[in-house]
C-alpha cells in the first residue's frame, strides 16, 4: 500500500522520536519497520480496492476532507487490534497515526 522507501523514510523519522531502551539503535530503526509491516497488514484489510487503487492515481483521489473522515474511521478499527509488544502504548499509537496518515496522504487528490 506504502512504497518501501516511504516506508523505510518513515521507520527512519518514527525511530527518532520512539525510543525502545533496552534495544541498539541500529537494531530500534528495523523493529519499527517491521511494526509498521503488522499496522499496513490491518489496515489493508479495512481500505477497499478502490481506494488503494488511488493511492497509484494521482490525479484521482479523495478529498481533503473526506481523507481526514476516513482516517478516523480507520483508526478506530485498526488500533484495537494492534498490539506491539516492544512499545510503550504512547509510541504504538504515534506508529499507527503515522502509518495511517501516510496512506491518507497518498490518497488524496494531486491539487
């Protein structure tokens, strides 16, 4: 759903502000990218082919609006049941905003 440099950038930009303490930073950046792998899995199940198909359209897509209404319908399904047991409740719920948004972002229509 995510291309996996956007997803690589954005394992590199949540492992500066999600600090796992007992675990290396090198080894931190990879255990978030896999995190975002498990909220990607959720959520794909909930998003309908055609509006994955929007996120490879760019002169197509939701609006502004309608993204926003539908991120928070979104995440009231998919944060239940995201459980990542290496993170702070705090940092499992920036890592699943995240991931959201960026999905929302890429459907929404090039203006």
């Amino acid at each position: 759903m995510i291309s996996d440099k956007v997803r690589r950038e954005l394992a590199k930009e949540l492992n500066e502000e999600i600090n796992i303490p007992w675990v290396p930073e090198g080894i931190e950046e990879s255990m978030i990218y896999h995190a975002i792998g498990l909220v990607l899995e959720v959520a794909e199940r909930y998003i309908p082919l055609e509006l994955k198909e929007l996120i490879y359209n760019p002169t197509e897509g939701l609006e502004a609006e309608g993204a926003k209404f539908f991120f928070n319908k979104l995440i009231a399904v998919v944060n239940p049941q995201i459980d990542i047991p290496f993170m702070m409740d705090s940092d499992e719920r920036k890592l699943i905003d995240n991931v959201l948004v960026a999905i929302m972002h890429q459907m929404i229509a090039a203006q």
